[in-house]
C-alpha cells in the first residue's frame, strides 16, 4: 500500500473519532430550543429554582445533591443524577405556564 494512501486512510479515521468527539455522544446536555433537556443515566445536572423534572418511566429514580455554600456567590448548588429510567428535565426559563 502507498505511502500516501496510508495517509489518507489514517487522516480520514482521525477526523471520524475527532467528529464523534466533538459532537459529545453522551448526550449529557442534549437541550433542545424549548429548554427540554433529555436527561442520560449516570450524568449530573445542575438544577436551579423554577427547573422541573419529569420522570418518563414507572422506574425512574433520581439522585439528589445539595451542596451547602459551594457557588461562587456562597450560595448553595443542587445537582440531580438519573439513576435508572428515563427523564426529563425542562428548564425554568422556558416554563410556560
């Protein structure tokens, strides 16, 4: 095989692993224009005042964690993990109610 070939080869499976990536596959903080994020098990999110979880499933459960004055003002941060199921979380910014 061609010494230039080998090149091509290798560039094009360099430029596929760097799209995947880039693209963040995990699905972590997919958030579509209406501010629904569609939460991936395992991955933390931080919820502030006015977010709502949805739970998708009978079998959702979610984990919750409040850190007392970690933010950088000194006030407290939340974080909410999808243990196993499915959710939703909608972003209070974009709540119509």
């Amino acid at each position: 095989m061609k010494t230039s070939m080998k090149i091509n080869i290798l560039g094009f499976i360099f430029a596929l692993m760097f799209s995947l990536v880039a693209c963040d596959n995990t699905g972590s903080r997919r958030t579509s224009s209406d501010g629904v994020v569609v939460m991936s098990l395992g991955a933390e999110y931080e919820i502030l005042p006015g977010d709502v979880i949805t739970p998708e499933d009978e079998n959702t459960q979610i984990e919750v964690l409040h850190v007392f004055g970690a933010g950088e003002d000194g006030g407290d941060l939340k974080f909410v993990t999808l243990i196993s199921g499915s959710a939703k979380l909608i972003k209070g910014d974009y709540q119509k109610l």
